[in-house]
C-alpha cells in the first residue's frame, strides 16, 4: 500500500462496501479489505450513551454534531465526505 493506510471503507450504513464491490467492473480490482468502518452505527451508539434521540440520516446527524452538510445529499462524492467529516468529528470528542 503506498501511503500505508487503513483499507476498510467508511461508510454511512452497513452493506455499501458490498454495493460498491457488485457495481465495480469486472476488469477492476477491488483494493479494500471486507470490513467496512460503518459511521452511523457509530453515531448511533454515541447517540445511545449520551441518551438521546439515535435515529439521524446523514445531513441530521452533522447537525447534532454541529457541523454542516457540505455539497448536494446524496451525491456520492458529497456523501463520502460529510461521512469522513462526522467520523473525524466522533473521534475527536472520544479522545
């Protein structure tokens, strides 16, 4: 690997590395590993030990998080993003 990092997706709900993988061509090599690091569980989970309302689509729960959705909702690019910012985000306040 040659920037030596993790090769498990992020995703926002389980299941979307195998969506990607049965999308992918198939001349195309898949380079991630099976797990995928689902960020809505995550979020859901945090949500739970804090005691507060657990269900949230992606733009709701940057907005618990105080954070603002940035680009066009589902637009993948857009999309994997925003869950990138609400991990960066969890991870911060779990330190």
């Amino acid at each position: 690997n040659r920037h030596d990092c993790c090769r498990m997706p992020i995703v926002w709900g389980a299941g979307d590395g195998h969506a990607l993988r049965q999308e992918l061509p198939s001349d195309v090599t898949w380079s991630f590993g099976r797990r995928e690091l689902d960020v809505k569980a995550v979020f859901q989970a945090y949500q739970m030990a804090r005691g507060v309302k657990v269900q949230a689509g992606l733009a709701k729960a940057m907005t618990h998080l105080g954070l603002a959705f940035k680009g066009r909702k589902h637009r993948a690019i857009d999309d994997a993003i925003n869950t990138f910012s609400i991990y960066y985000a969890l991870l911060k306040k779990f330190s």
